[in-house]
C-alpha cells in the first residue's frame, strides 16, 4: 500500500501539500479560511509539471510560503482579494516558468 489511506495513486511526501500521481507532482492545498467567499472545503490544485522528487518538495515549499504571505500580506493591507489573488496567479505562472 502506497502512503497513507487506500488510494494508490495519491501519495503524500514530507512536504504539507505535494502529492504524486503517477509520474508527476501536483501541489493540492486547501483555501485559506481567510478566504471568506470561497466554499468552505475549496482547494487549490496545480500540476508542477515534474516528475523529480526533489525539484517538486521545493516548489512545494516555496507555493506554501507564497500562501502564508498572501493571507498576511491581504489582512495588512487595503488590497481587495481579487488583487491579492490576481497577483498570486501571476507570481505562479511566472514561477512555473
């Protein structure tokens, strides 16, 4: 049996949200609470498009300090969330680069 539950598809690794399917990486991590207007339960899921362990555990790092900064960053600032997230979107794209 692979990783934690019954599902040998998904496979959970040391770092909080990156799981494998197959031979790639997704970063699956749920909507922050501060988040008000989204569903509660609503998750965020990306393909990191790679397949090495390594490269994929610091994508993932670095995708849960851009997560911690945006909550921060939207509750000290007069930012709408739509411009929090809109400029989330962009740092990924770029970073995905």
């Amino acid at each position: 049996m692979a990783g934690k539950g019954n599902n040998p598809m998904a496979i959970r690794h040391d770092v909080e949200n990156l799981t494998r399917r197959g031979n790639i990486f997704y970063w699956r991590a749920r909507v922050p609470s501060a988040f008000v207007k989204c569903q509660p339960g609503s998750r965020l899921s990306l393909s990191l498009h790679c397949s090495d362990h390594k490269k994929a555990q610091a994508i993932g790092r670095k995708l849960n300090m851009l997560v911690a900064e945006l909550i921060l960053r939207w509750k000290k600032t007069t930012l709408t969330l739509r411009q929090v997230l809109s400029s989330a979107i962009c740092f990924i794209a770029d970073f995905l680069q």
